[in-house]
C-alpha cells in the first residue's frame, strides 16, 4: 500500500463504449457536423458532442454528412429540410505551442439566428473535457438547463484481487487512478465542491474511512473507531460527514466534522441504521433501517427528532439517492431474486421500477437530476449504467475486463 500516492496520479486507460438503447419522446432534433480538421487531432471532438447529446436522452441526432466550420454559411432551409431543429459546426486547429484552439457555434435553424459561438484553447489531454463542455453549452441553449457531460463520475473496479478506485468523465473515459489496493474500497462519496472522496478502506482489515485530495492524492483517515467505520456522507455544505459506526455494538448514525474529531451520535435503536444520505438543504437525513423488520429507507432531522417511514412498496428497500432538487427519492428494491432502480417522488408518489435487470445496486443522480448512475450486471460482468429517470433511455458503460461497481456522480464545478 505504500504506492498510493503514485496511484493517484496514474492514468486510466480509456476503455469504454457507450451502448445506448430505448427511444425517448418529445426529443430535439439537432445535427452536429464533423468539425474541421478534427481528424488531425486526438480527440474527434463532434463525436464526444454527439455521444454526450445522445445519452441524455434529450436530443435526437440528425444526420450531418462532411465537416463544417464556425465561419461556414449555414443553409438554414438545406438543414431545416433534414429535420433539424438546431445545428452545431466548428473547428480544431492545432498551434505552434501544442494547444489546439477550439470553437464551435451553434445555430437556432427554427429562429434562423446564431445561439452561442465559443472558442478556447485546450492541451491535447484536454480536448476531452473541451467536448464535454461544447456539449453542455448546447444542451443548456437547447434546454434551458445546466448540462452535466463535463462533471465526473467515481467508482471502484475489482481486476483479479485488485481493487482501484476511479475517477473519470461522466461518461466514463478518461481520468485517473485515485486509489488503488488489494483490499476492497467501497462507498466513494464526493465533497460537494468536487475536490474530495470520502470512501471505506478495508487495507487495515476493517472498515475504515479515508478522505482523499482528488487532484494530489493526498488523503487522511477520518473515521477509524472500534468496529466498523462505512457509509460516509458529505453535508451539502461540506463541513460534516454522516457516518454508520458500530463502536458501540449495533451500527448507527453519526455526524463526525469534516476534520475529525468526536463523532455526534444520531440514532439510538436496536436495530441497524446505515446508508446514510442529507436532503439538498442539509436540514434532513435519509437512511435504512430494520427496525420494522425488513430494511426501508426512513428520513429524520438531522438535529434529531421523529423518524419517519419512507418507502413501502416491497419488504427489501436499501441504498437511497436523493435528486439535488429534493423531489425524487431513487433506491434499490427486491422483486422476488431480482434487485432493481426504483424512483419516487417524495410528495406523495408512487414508486415505480426503471430497469430491466436484475442485480441493480448503487444509484446516484446527476447533479442537474436529469440522470442516475448506477452498478448492474449483465453477461457475467459488473457494469455501470445510467439512465433517464422515466427508464426510457439507458447507456451501458462497457469494459474489457474489469467489474464496475459502487457508481457516485460528482457535483457541477469542474
């Protein structure tokens, strides 16, 4: 374990696809021509566009046959005839220092006037996260709403005995290596400003938790108690951490600073609480308990107070996720063998399933609330998928080799 820190600035190889089925409604007709000169350089940046538009489940791609520039003159009838609604060109050019200049301007074909035109200069090893953000430019002059493909998302891949924890783009290329063990990691949870993990260590034979710097590597054990230290949970405004501990007998909630120090205890039952996860506005907390006897997802002040059921649909409700504006519960639910992403609105709605597989854990929403994450398996492998929230559109992550599990999508600020 002595090379962690080495391990933190490895590169992840880019070894994902995206497999992207169902058909969505009300979508957006948008055409993304190849842009000029991008075949020069190492990133096809209309196609990360594309495949970001694409997965959200928001857009219906038109075909945009050859390349077209920023400077091009836009035959707004020629595009409208095509069915397109909107038309996004651009350019990558590389310059003397390295960089390449990318711009890209996007066309209202509907309003027949330009919406946005943008230009930066990105290093190669950029060019990634320069089409993410030409994607989220798009999808907000399209929507209204932030995009969410220039964010990242961590998880933890299990190779043989290996474990690592990544960090990579929200569509899973890219990124780095921030921990790797031959013990399991479990449970990474970003601070809300994007620049910490928490997650549980098993590397001293128990569950510990750790908190790590994303960008150095630097990290500290936070939680290391008699018993088990799991589920940690950043309050929204990043000073405190909910955590399940079993330091005295049963596991329970506890709220410990960000700093350390001496945990404050928040539950006192006899049964066991864990998976802890805070409201938007930091003034509640929802987690599982047995305490009715099968484990259901309950909320309660985070000063303390009445506890209050949650869910009721099915005996077996683990794993809560809330939407960052609060409305959506997400949660895994069992069905007989089969575990499944179930969503409810928390006022007053009905659960319903969003998936057709059958071992479904560990869901975590975007933090616009327009997708979720989360871990299945599918042909004997552990993969990561995400969908829309009404389950029509899904996008498979897939791997050569590696199982993926224990998804958590970071927050905006990249």
């Amino acid at each position: 374990m002595g090379a962690l820190a080495a391990a933190a600035a490895a590169p992840a190889a880019a070894q994902f696809r995206v497999e992207i089925t169902g058909i969505g409604g009300n979508q957006i007709p948008v055409a993304i021509a190849s842009f000029r000169d991008e075949d020069k350089a190492p990133v096809s940046v209309s196609a990360v566009v594309r495949a970001d538009l694409q997965r959200s489940g928001l857009f219906r791609l038109v075909d945009a046959p050859g390349s077209l520039d920023e400077n091009a003159r836009v035959n707004m009838a020629e595009w409208r005839s095509r069915g397109a609604d909107a038309l996004a060109v651009g350019s990558v050019l590389r310059l003397a220092d390295g960089r390449f200049d990318v711009r890209f301007k996007l066309w209202d074909l509907v309003k027949g006037e330009e919406l946005v035109g943008q230009s930066h200069a990105a290093l190669p090893a950029d060019l990634r996260l320069a089409a993410h953000r030409i994607a989220d430019s798009i999808y907000q002059n399209l929507t209204g709403e932030r995009g969410v493909f220039s964010t990242r998302i961590a998880y933890v891949t299990k190779a043989g005995n290996r474990f690592s924890l990544h960090v990579t783009d929200a569509d899973g290329e890219g990124g780095q290596i921030a921990l790797a063990s031959p013990d399991p990691i479990i449970s990474p949870a970003w601070s809300p400003n994007g620049k910490e993990l928490a997650y549980v260590s098993f590397e001293s034979q128990k569950a510990v938790v750790w908190v790590q710097d994303v960008a150095t590597g630097q990290r500290r054990m936070l939680a290391n108690f008699r018993g088990s230290n799991s589920a940690p949970a950043w309050s929204p405004d990043g000073r405190d951490l909910a955590l399940t501990l079993s330091r005295d007998a049963v596991a329970q909630l506890y709220l410990m600073s960000r700093e350390g120090g001496a945990p404050r205890r928040l539950t006192s039952s006899t049964a066991i609480d864990t998976e802890p996860v805070f409201t938007p506005d930091g003034r509640q907390i929802y987690f599982v308990s047995d305490r009715g006897g099968g484990p259901q997802v309950y909320r309660m002040p985070v000063g303390g107070g009445n506890v209050e059921r949650v869910t009721f649909s099915g005996s077996y409700n683990i794993s809560p996720s809330i939407s960052p504006d609060g409305r959506v519960l997400a949660y895994i639910t069992r069905q007989g063998s089969a575990f499944k992403v179930m969503v409810q609105e928390l006022a007053g709605g009905n659960a319903s399933a969003i998936t057709d597989t059958s071992d479904d854990e560990s869901p975590s929403f975007a933090p616009n609330g327009r997708l979720l994450v989360y871990a299945s398996r599918a042909q004997g492998r552990d993969v990561l998928m995400t969908t829309t929230l009404d389950g029509r559109i899904k996008s498979r992550l897939l791997t050569s080799g590696a199982d993926m599990r224990e998804p958590a999508w970071g927050p905006f600020g990249r």
